[in-house]
C-alpha cells in the first residue's frame, strides 16, 4: 500500500504543478522554439521547459516522506539532484535564448552528483565469482570509477534520449518499472520506493507530454530523471552481485544505453563532440525513414520492454 500511495502522491504532484509552471514558462519566455532549420525541433509552437522542476519537486516530496535510508544517503541524493537540475536549467535558459551553454560546468556538476552518491556509501563494490562463489571486492579506485561513470552515463542517455513528445518520459517509466521488479525481487525496499516514486513522476509528466506536447522537462528534467534511475539500479538491480546480473540494469535501461552508445562511438570516430546534439539518434533515424512520431514512440516503448523483460528474466535465472 505503501508504494501505491508514494506513485499517487509523485503523480498528483507533478499533475497539479505543472499548469502553474507552464503559465510562468510562458511568461518569462522560458520555452523551446521551433526551428525550421534544425531536424531536432520537429514542434510547430513554442514549448515551456518547466516540468523538471515539477519533477524535482515531486520527487523530492514524496522521498522524504516514504524513503528511511540513512540521512546522508537521503542528502547525496537530493542534493546531487538539485545540483543536476540547477546546472540543467541554466542550460535550457541559454537555448531559450539561441546561445549554447558550454558543456564542462555541466560534466562537472554532473560528477560532483555522482561522486555525492558514492561518498554516501551507493556504490558498485564488487562481484561474486560464478566458477568458485566467492565475492570479488573491488580496489576502492576501480569502485569508484564505475559507480560515477554509471550515474553520470544514465544521467546522459536519458538526457539524449529526450528528443520527441513521450520518448524520454516513457522510456524512464518502463525502466524504473523494470528496476521496481527487480529492486523487489533482490529485496532492496529504498531503492524500490525510489523506482515507484520515479515511475510516478515519469508517468504525471507524461500526461502533458504525450503528442502533442503541452510542457517539455529540458535538460534539467531528463538528466535528473536519467540520475536517479542511475541511482536506482545501482542501490538495488548492482547489489545482485554476480556476472550475469551485472546485465540486468544494463537490459532494464537497454534504449537508451544502447542507442547512445551508437551514438557517441559514431560522434567519436566523426570527430564531432560528444555533447553537441544532432539527428543522429534511433528516434530520428525512424522519423527519417517515413514513420509518423507516435509510430516510433510505440516501436521504441515496445523495444524497452522487451529489454526490460529480458533482464527479469536474467534475474530469474540467476536467483
């Protein structure tokens, strides 16, 4: 019951703070402007940024009231939030108005927020040997290394993943379903209100972000919402610790970690910066071969569940 009523609480919230938010956003010209030149900018009006501070703000109410982690865990987490959606709306303030906010202070917020969460204790510790049993202990370097680069590279492909009215939102909601089953099934009950609470906020934000879109989260909402499903799985889908689990948060966030993995290697060998945005990812490729938006949102929706499933499966397996 408990669960039901955190996914209600988030929900409910994020449904009631939008509208007052999308009338500022329009107030103080704090929107997404279409382009006739730009392949990425496939709306016809202007569009607040706005509901990632409703997210945030949902987020952060229902956590406190329904998560008893240790406090330090419970400050990492929204502190480092906060951060990521402070940097992320100063980012979408810049591209509101035509100018490009440079991409180090964003990194570097981005790590300050993860190494927050590692320093709270979250970390990804180690492995059990599946030839002998035993519990593999990482050096504490390679510790973390992994759990940052986890959290920043989540926090990154759900941000570029946000690209067409519901992708972004849906896809989170599918994974944190998929981290909910699996944060339940391991046993892990914070890391599975936190999963409850994000798919609760995922899903409000998608009642104004279904096509046509009413509200768009911006960068500040899709890398907060890519941090804690980063968080997520690594407090609960990583503390499966042997080799073949190691897929199941992987699997359970399978679009848009394997799509911006395409993405980036193909920016790489172009010699093209990572962060600068452009058409390349799967959504857009699909838009480009003639199907209509909400036919490539269904197709990469039903994609994600098939991953999802996959790695429910590989849980299954490996109990």
């Amino acid at each position: 019951m408990s669960y039901l009523i955190a996914f209600l609480l988030s929900f409910v919230i994020v449904i009631a703070l939008i509208p007052p938010l999308r009338k500022l956003a329009l107030r103080i010209d704090f929107v997404d402007k279409p382009r006739a030149d730009s392949a990425r900018k496939i709306h016809r009006e202007p569009i607040p940024l706005t509901a990632g501070i409703a997210i945030f703000v949902a987020f952060a109410i229902a956590y406190l009231l329904f998560v008893k982690d240790e406090w330090y865990q419970m400050a990492a987490i929204l502190g480092g939030g906060f951060l990521i959606l402070s940097i992320g709306i100063i980012d979408d303030w810049f591209k509101t108005h035509g100018k490009e906010f440079p991409a180090l202070p964003k990194f570097l917020v981005q790590i300050t927020a993860a190494i927050l969460v590692y320093a709270s204790g979250i970390v990804f510790a180690g492995f059990e040997n599946p030839f002998n049993g035993i519990y593999i202990v990482l050096p504490a370097w390679l510790s973390f290394f992994f759990t940052v680069m986890w959290i920043f590279g989540v926090t990154t492909v759900i941000n570029f993943s946000d690209g067409m009215d519901g992708l972004a939102g849906g896809l989170s909601a599918i994974s944190g379903i998929t981290l909910l089953v699996v944060a339940l099934v391991v046993g892990q009950q914070g890391s599975a209100m936190m999963a409850v609470i994000a798919v609760g906020v995922s899903i409000g934000y998608l009642f104004f972000n279904r096509p046509p879109a009413k509200v768009f989260m911006g960068d500040a909402g899709a890398t907060f919402l890519g941090f804690i499903l980063g968080v997520v799985a690594l407090d609960g889908a990583f503390k499966q610790a042997t080799i073949l689990s190691l897929f199941i948060p992987i699997l359970a966030l399978g679009v848009p970690i394997f799509d911006n993995i395409r993405v980036v290697i193909s920016r790489m060998l172009k010699g093209v910066p990572v962060y600068r945005a452009d058409a390349s990812q799967m959504h857009y490729r699909l838009l480009a071969t003639g199907l209509k938006p909400v036919q490539v949102v269904s197709f990469l929706y039903l994609l994600n569940v098939c991953f999802g499933l996959f790695s429910i499966v590989i849980l299954l397996a490996a109990q």
